[in-house]
C-alpha cells in the first residue's frame, strides 16, 4: 500500500453486530455462550460464519481435524498467505468475545477491502481452528496444533469426552475429510484477541502489542487415603487426603505468592471418591495450572509443586502422585509482526502496550511454523472464561482496524 | 428361660456362610459389595433374606417405606414384639459386614431357637431397615426414621438419587404398599453391629456394650467466587474460592484437635464448579461431618464451623453459606436394654467394654419409641464403609451369642 491512498478502516458496527449474531448461537441464560467443540452448536456458529465469508469473497476450506480456512485470493494469488483467525468455540460457561473476536475481526478486516474492492499482494487465509478450549476434549488448542505437526492426527482424533465421545466419531459425523490437506506456505500470521486479564484496562490502554506467551503447564495430583466410616474412626487412625489437602493448598499458595505478582497458581477442577458425606474419602484428585512469563520462576514452580506433593504424601501416610497433563513452554513472536502490530498502532494513534500473554493461543502453535504476533484489546475487569466477559465496541473497532493496517502491511 | 435349662447357642458356621452368601449379591472386584437402596441388588439381597426367614418360621411383611418385617410368633403372642435387626443395603464402595451382620445375627438368633424348638413368651420381629446407608438417597436411616415417626413418609418418597429417580418411583416399582401399617407395640430392640472402629481392637475386647450414640450432623459450605482464565488473571485479582478453602481446611482441622480425640471431622465431598482446569471455579462446594459424644464440645463445633466460614469469606471477599443438611442429637440407650446385653455378656465369658457409637444406626430411631441397645464386635483395622471390611468369623459368632441370649432375656 501506497502512502498516496487512504488508508482502509473497518466497519464497528457491523463487527459488533456479528459479534452479537454469534453469542446468540447457544447463548447461556446467564449471558454467556456455550459452544464446546464438535458439537451442535459449535457447528451453527460455524455455518453463520462460512456464510458471511463466503458473501465477502472468500473460498471455504476444512480440515481433517475440524479446522475451517476462508481464503481471499491475492493478487499475485501464488504467493504465500497471510493468516489470521482464531476459535469459534467456548467454555461451558463461556464469554461472547473469547476467541471469537478474533475471527470475527479478521472477516471484518477481509470484508472491508471487499467492500473498497482493494485486493492484497499475498492471498489472505482466515482461520477458525477446532478445540481451543480444550474443555470438551482435553487438549486445549487441538486443530492448530495438528496443523502444525506437533500433535499426530491419530491422536487428536482419539481424544474423548467425559461421555466417551471421541474427536473422531464427531469429524465422521460431521462429514469433516479423513485425510489432512497439505498447510498453505504461510508468509506471516496475526491474531486479535480480548486480553483476558486486567492490565489493559488497569493502564488505561486500548491495544496491547503481545511480544510473547508464558510458560504454562497443567498437571494433576492424586492423593490415595483408605476409606473409612466418618463417625466412629478416630482422626489419628485416618489415612485421609483431605487433611493431605490442607497442608497443600496454602503450601501452594505461599509458594506461587514467592514467585512474585507473574507467577499464576489455578486448581480449577477438586473431586473426591467415593464422595459420600460419611465416608473419608479414599482418593482425592485434583489439577494444577501453573505459568509464568519467565522461565526459571517457570522451572522452580514446577519443581515446588512435586515437591510439596511428595513432603504431604510423607507427612500423612498417604500413597499418590503429579502428573504432567499438558505443558506449552513459553513463545517469542515474530519481530517483523510484532513491528507491523507496533507500526499501525501508530499510525491509528491509539495508546498501546507491550505485553506477555498469560493465556495460551492458537498462535503458539502457529508461531512454531510460521512468523507470529498477537493484537490484544482490554476486556472488563479482565474477567473471561466467565458468562460476563465483556469488551466495548469501541476497543474491539480498534483493535481490528489495528489488524486491517498490519494484514495489509504484511500482505503487501 | 429358667436356669435349669442348657442355654442355646448360634450356629457360626452358618452365619458365616450365609454372610458370604449376602456378600455375592452385588459384589465388588475389591471384594466388597454395593447393594444401594430400592436398586435390584439390594432387593435380590432381601429375596435372598426372605427365603431364610421364611424357612426359619417368621412371617414377612413390608412397609411403604421399603422396610421388611420377620416375625416369629410368641407363645404369649399378644404380648409386645422384641425386636432386633439392621439394613442389608451398603455404600456404593461398601463392607460386607456393615448392617449385614446385624440382619444375619438377629436370623440366626431365631433359627437357632427355630431348630430347638424353642419359643420365647413375647414375639420376636427382625427387621430389615431400608436406606440406612443414605448414599443413594439423601437421608441415612430413612426407614427407620418414618417408622419412628420422625421423618413423614410422604418427604422421604420424594427424597431423588443423583439421576433424579425418587424414592417413590421404586417403592411402585417394587410393589411395596402406598400406606404405612401401625408399628408393632415393642417391648425391647437390640442391634448387633461391626464396631466400625479401632478401639474394641485396640482394646483386645470381644464384644462392646454400647450405651448411646454420640452426637452428629451434616453440614454443607457453598464458596461463590468470580470465574476467571487461568493465565491472564493476576492472583490478586481473583476471587477464588480455593484460596478459601486453603484457609478453611487446616483451620477445621486444627479446630477440631482442640476438642480432644473423640472429636470427629470428615470432609467426604467436595466439588468444583464448572470444574475446568484452565478457569478459577466460580463455585466450589464441600460437605463438613462433625461428631462429638459430649453434647458441649459438639455444640462448641457447630459454631467453630459457621464461625471459620464466615471469616474466610470476609477474608477472601467471597458469598457463600453454612447449611445443615441433617442432624442427629446424641442417643443414651435403655438400662434394661443395656443390662440384658451385660448379662449375656458375663453369662457367655467374653472380654467386653461399654462404649458409645461413632456412628449412627438405626437403633437410634427406634430408641425414640422403644428401649433399646446395641451390641459392637470388632472389625480389623476398624475399618468400615470399605471395600476391605473384615471381621473374625469367631467374634461374629460371639456377638450373635450375646444377641440370642439378650434377646431370651427380654423376650421371657
């Protein structure tokens, strides 16, 4: 793009209006949406979106594990893509913007050059990748990250529900094509997201340039007690794991708060078994998400975590274990994206910030195939994976006009 | 029965057997068993019982709360009924002991007078109490309750198991009468029953002369917090309530060492809300049981409990509530009662103690209408409400002999 022509900007209300359009798709009593994936619902959300793609130029494409790419040609159509997109799919309590904006900010990106009939150099490809979340089947960014070859497609496909419903029964289903197509050459990949914390809003800024993503890994502990009856056994002849549970709760809190203000600590998900109310509990389960930006603190959690497990087990006679779930170790991005995030910031004006995401994205898993950057807007009281997650129009029209301007920088 | 007379005694050989033969019914892997109540498997363990009974010359008869009667006449059969019995259903991870025993005990009392020839002067009645487990419905002793008229009928048909089934639809289901028949005017009850304990064990005792059942309640904390990602969310800026649990965990436990080792704490469930691993739970939920046999120390408890829930929420800006779900004040069991099992006791030679119950049974009901003991033998390890539940055929046949002459004493 020429310094001659003005330059594009997107349409808000229309983005905001198809933002709306979708949350309507399983909304949630309370506000929120479910759309956990592969299923229904999800479903509809993505037949709403293939359509306005379709209307805005775009051919649709999908995958073998479940992932829709809406490409607009380019006008030296050989050329590697340009990529952007993100999830259509949601927590069982789940907000409007998570994820989606960030594909709905791409097909706003898209259909505002359709609208001015302005057509990039390097064809352009928006992603809806398949099983963000991770919440229905347990491998959070699953679509990218078979796209990207770091999970085998068998496998994915293998994954499970809580009712035993796998991936794969849901792709034949749904008629998805059995065999991965060859990944288009990417030249670069960019995705807009609500922050999903506080800091935006705490430093009064409307976009965030996000330079990387932190570490972060999700693990489970199991503490094995002997059932017994909850009256006439005495408290000293108990092989207990609740009472392993109260030394190790604030054990982990107090270890996370000596990691300083980054350090996150989440045990989102306790059960007990068999869980009468009578009946000390013979197991106890339990998960621990653990992040930190920086690596070392990063390390000496993780070592903290076996460590306090394995101090409990001893000090309560207690047998048990942690188990490593899932890790994703921290990403750097791309510092030509970053700069093209940087550079139109600043030719829109906005005020912005450079920051670490503390959540995980699709773009981690992009990032390891193909030049990366994220565009972050602030979301209300950085409250997300909650049916109250909230983000004004204005912010998310930023942000995608912040996206348009790098797209066509990028794409140029 | 007059001295001059060789006093019968069981026959432990076939207690024994016929305690294996109950345990094959819904055994476990783990070799226990789980006969949950009104499911099929608890009715083919009271087919299994009625057989018996009916070869043992009782008449059966059944409630409209699932509880069945075996009555064998007495030769003065006008007289008021002695009673005996327990429950054959158990917990989903149960023993195959627990109110089993009592069951077969109070059986073989009556066939080892049935094979004698022998009549008592008043009739004796076995019973055979529905739900006493109250895992699958909501309310532990549940037929002994509307039976002693402490719990309507009409409420605890409309108790639900997890799966919403009612208590009603499987009392129609089964055929069991729509209305209650009047309670049989009682002379005297006893129960045998494991300890479910350590301390007859610990004591190298054979039999415990248990003179009341100690004090006990069932609570329920609700800690509402604010759902929130796991990565982006700064600590400090969640409301989590695993942070309070973290502090209400050690602090009940440490309360409940203050009042002495016969002070009872048993966190049997606890849950998260929406229970995924990457959202702090915007809900979590735990049960709280608490058992002291001195009625001020139970009562200081109850208090400590709402008092420590209250500060953790103000401590951690949380909502949430205390809830008692079900009480059961302390029982002191009948003199006479109690007396005709020291009796037998002394009679029969046996190393005993008295001792008051840990746990409730439901002896505790019918002590409300009628005098009544209990009779505890030891059980290894104490261990109950376990799949490894065990006892020495040689105690049970100890305590079924205290139980046959208790029962000739206040039956006389």
């Amino acid at each position: 793009m020429s310094e001659s022509y003005e330059l594009p900007r997107v349409n808000g209300d229309r983005l905001w209006s198809r933002l709306m359009e979708m949350a309507s798709v399983g909304a949630t009593a309370a506000g929120g949406c479910n759309r956990q994936a592969l299923g229904d619902l999800d479903m509809a959300g993505r037949a709403l979106f293939k359509g306005w793609a379709l209307a805005a130029g775009c051919e649709i494409r999908e995958d073998a594990i479940g992932n829709v790419f809406a490409r607009r040609a380019g006008s030296d159509d050989a050329l590697p893509v340009v990529m952007t997109g993100s999830h259509l799919d949601t927590q069982p309590t789940g907000g409007k913007f998570d994820g989606v904006y960030g594909v709905l900010a791409g097909l706003e990106a898209i259909e505002s050059l359709h609208d001015r009939g302005l057509r990039t150099r390097h064809p352009l490809e928006l992603c809806v990748w398949c099983n963000e979340e991770g919440s229905r089947f347990p491998h959070a960014m699953m679509g990218s990250a078979v796209w990207a070859g770091k999970l085998p497609l068998a496998a994915a496909r293998q994954l499970t529900d809580r009712d035993g419903v796998s991936v794969d029964a849901e792709l034949v289903r749904l008629g998805f094509p059995a065999e991965m197509v060859p990944r288009s050459a990417v030249k670069a990949a960019l995705e807009a997201h609500i922050e999903q914390g506080p800091i935006l809003e705490q430093h009064s800024k409307t976009i965030g340039v996000v330079t990387g993503v932190q570490h972060m890994s999700r693990h489970e502990v199991v503490l094995h007690g002997r059932e017994a009856h909850a009256g006439p056994t005495p408290m000293d002849a108990r092989k207990d794991p609740v009472r392993g549970l109260a030394d190790l709760l604030p054990a982990l809190y107090a270890m996370t708060a000596a990691h300083g203000p980054q350090a996150r600590l989440t045990i989102g998900f306790i059960e007990t078994r068999p869980g009468s109310a009578n009946t000390v509990p013979g197991l106890l389960r339990f998960t621990v998400d653990l992040r930190h930006p920086e690596a070392d603190h990063y390390a000496a959690l993780k070592v903290g975590l076996r460590s306090l497990v394995t101090d409990t087990l001893q000090t309560h006679g207690l047998e048990g274990a942690t188990r490593c779930l899932w890790e994703a170790p921290g990403v750097s991005f791309d510092r030509t994206c970053i700069s093209a995030v940087r550079d139109a910031v600043r030719t829109l004006g906005f005020e912005a910030m450079e920051m670490v995401s503390g959540a995980g994205h699709d773009s981690c898993n992009v990032s390891d195939v193909a030049p990366t950057a994220m565009i972050f807007v602030p979301c209300a009281g950085g409250l997300s994976h909650n049916e109250a997650e909230s983000a004004t129009p204005r912010d998310l029209e930023a942000g995608a006009n912040v996206l348009l301007l790098a797209l066509l920088t990028l794409a140029s």
